[in-house]
C-alpha cells in the first residue's frame, strides 16, 4: 500500500509503498535512545517505491556495536526521526511508522527484535516472534 510520511512541523515529507504485516519492534539501545523511548516500530520500504516530497532531512550515521552503518534521517526543525537506510545506494528504507499518515492501518507487528534489551513492563500481542538480537 502507499503510505505518506511527515515530521512533526511538516518540513520534511515523503511517500513510499509498504507491505501491512511487516512492522518490526526493535528494543535496541540505539533506538531507545534515538527515539526517546522504549523502543522503535519500522516497516521497510523498497527504494523504488520511495520519494521525498517536501524538504530534505538532516543525516546521522550511527556505528552498531557490530561495526555496522546507517545512516539515519530527522528532520532538522523539529527533530522527528523519519527513517534510516545503508550509508550507500540503500536497496530499501526503514520507515519509523509513527510518522505514517496510516499508522493505524499497517497491521500487528511481525516480530521483535532485541528482546535482549526490551524494557521489562513491554509487552506486545502473544505469539509475536521474537529474536534476542539481530536476526
Ligand atoms: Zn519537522
Ligand atoms: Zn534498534
């Protein structure tokens, strides 16, 4: 489905093309610190699919404990966090579905993440497949 994205002030849009069913929950260290949160929901969308609309996001690659890159994008006025993507020729984007017009519309999450650092009060529906790192 084709969903369209949006910061908090409205400086930086972009639409791109989904699959419902394919939201993952990480509960990483780095997303809970980015997001000023518990954890992060993403759901991936090809490049081809992806379009920036209005504005140009601000960039920060962040260095996994694994050594491994993304580059992150927010937007600079208000500072939400709109997606991450490989530092080159990224294949897909890694959409942070609290910025979707259709959050709501995006279906139960696929699978958790790095239920290694989850907070302990986290609990999502029964049955979520989880991995205790990266899988
Ligand atoms: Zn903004
Ligand atoms: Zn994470």
């Amino acid at each position: 489905m084709k969903v369209e994205g949006a910061c908090h002030c409205g400086a930086v849009a972009y639409e791109a093309e989904v699959e419902t069913g394919t939201v993952t929950v990480c509960h990483c260290i780095d997303c809970q610190v980015q997001s000023g949160s518990a954890f992060r929901a993403n759901i991936p969308a090809p490049a081809a699919g992806f379009r920036l609309v209005r504005g140009t996001p601000r960039t920060y690659v962040k260095t996994a404990a694994s050594g491994r890159q993304r580059l992150t994008a927010f937007c600079e006025v208000c500072g939400t966090q709109l997606y991450a993507c490989a530092v080159q020729d990224p294949p897909s984007y890694s959409l942070r579905t609290g910025t979707l017009a259709q959050r709501h519309e995006l279906g139960a999450p696929q699978r958790e993440i790095w239920t290694r650092r989850r907070q302990a009060w986290v609990k999502l529906p029964p049955g979520t497949p989880s991995f205790d790192g990266q899988p």
